[in-house]
C-alpha cells in the first residue's frame, strides 16, 4: 500500500491506496487512482453538505434507484478504463457475458447509424459547441447503460471514473435532461483520469480521448494492442501525480 498526501481547501488528505509494482497496463493502474478519486470525492461532498466554504449546505441527492445519468448521459471513458471494463466483462459465466455483450453491440449499431460514431470520439468536437451538439443528439438515442440491472449498477465497485465522479446537489428529477435544466453537478478539485491520460501521453501511449460507456467494451477489443502497452509502475505513478498536481480546479490548494 500507498499513503499519498494532497492538499485540498486548504487540508492535508491522506490516501491509502494499492501502490503496483514492476511492469503494468494502464488498467492495472486504475485501483490506485479509484482510491484517490474515492477520498477527494468524499471530501469534496462532506464539504458541500455541511456548507463549509461560504455556501449553504446542501444534500447530495444521488442516490441508488436514481439512475437518470446511467440511461442518457454520454458517460466519458477512458482506454484503460474502457479495457477494465472489457476483461471485466470477459470473467463474467457464459450467459452473462454473452448478454452483456449483445448489449454494447446494439447500442453500438445504433450510434453508428445516427451517424455519431466518430463524433463521440471527444478529441474529434473540436469546440464546446460542436460537443454540446453531439452530446444532443447522442442523448436523444436514449442508450441504457448495459451494466444497469433494475435501476442500480451491477458493477458498482469497478465503475468508471466519471461515474464515481459525477454527483449533484439539484434534484434528481433534473437529470433527465441535464444540458437545459439547472443541474448543480458536485465540483472536484482534482483531475484524476485527465492527469492518467496526459500521463499515458507523455509515456509514448497513442493520443487520447474518451468515448461513451456505453461503446467501451467494443472500443477496448478494436485496440487491444495499445490497451495492453505496458509500462513502469514507478514511473507510471510519478508522471500521473505530476500531471494530477497541473490539474486543480479553483477552490484546491494543491496536491503532492
């Protein structure tokens, strides 16, 4: 185990985390930065709900059974995320497996044939705007997340960052259509999965974006290759905290 220290608002947050060793993927990594991002967001929401900061305390009011983001929402992946999620998929018995990946095959099908495709390839919108649009349009497909079982998440422990990430303080009823309702989504001082993908960069990993959840298990078998580059765990952890360090949000004092 770990024990890293950041400051945020201002605090020291101590984290203990699964510290890899030797040569590993990018999604070997993902366990560590799952612990990290685990203790900011439960700062970050301790903070709101008790109000500290200047604001009026506010609930957080995501909860199980509330599952607007997992039908709708775009939710952003990453390749190491995305190949977790793959091999994830792959242990499952035989039944499950194969249910699971008829699923990502049709919500593929179905972007494909709204013409989104390489449009929710994220480094593609080169503008707010034409990201704002193809977020539109990739809503009104109304894609089910496939690892949604009766309103909760069937993979809640291995979830994606985004997802672990994305809390709100407004009504959930808003959810629904979170880019032309008041949404209050939950700040995070720190940048967790945009630090690992600018560490990956600068490792020599391909250039990265993101896709849709819903498209990950298909996009993780595409790119095996790179998926399974291997790199220095210590290296690996010491770039991916230098980049997480350039990455605080207003409201951080810093992390080290």
């Amino acid at each position: 185990m770990a024990k890293l220290t950041f400051q945020l608002y201002g605090s020291p947050l101590e984290v203990e985390a699964p510290l890899p060793t030797g040569t590993i993927t990018a999604a070997e990594f993902l366990p560590l930065v799952h612990a990290v991002v685990s203790a900011v967001v439960a700062r970050s929401a301790e903070r709101v709900e008790a109000g500290i900061g200047g604001s009026p305390g506010k609930p957080i009011t995501c909860a199980k059974g509330c599952a607007a983001c997992c039908k709708r929402q775009p939710v952003p992946t990453a390749l190491p995320e995305a190949e977790a999620l793959r091999a994830l998929v792959d242990r499952q018995p035989t039944a499950r497996r194969e249910e699971l990946r008829a699923r990502f095959e049709e919500a593929a099908r179905r972007v494909e044939e709204a013409g989104l495709g390489p449009r929710m390839r994220m480094e593609i919108a080169s503008t707010p705007e034409q990201a704002r649009v193809a977020v539109q349009e990739y809503m009104q497909l109304e894609l089910v997340c496939p690892f949604l079982e009766n309103e909760s998440c069937s993979i809640y422990e291995d979830r994606p960052m985004a997802c672990r990430m994305y809390l709100v303080t407004s009504p959930a009823s808003l959810c629904t259509d979170p880019l032309g309702q008041p949404v209050e989504v939950l700040s995070m001082p720190l940048r967790p999965i945009t630090a690992l993908m600018a560490a990956l960069e600068e490792l020599g990993f391909s250039p990265q974006h993101t896709v849709p959840l819903t498209l990950a298990v298909p996009w993780a078998d595409a790119h095996r290759e790179a998926a399974e580059q291997q790199y220095s765990a210590e290296l690996l952890l010491k770039t991916w905290l230098k980049h997480l360090s350039r990455r605080i949000a207003p409201g951080a004092a810093g992390a080290g």
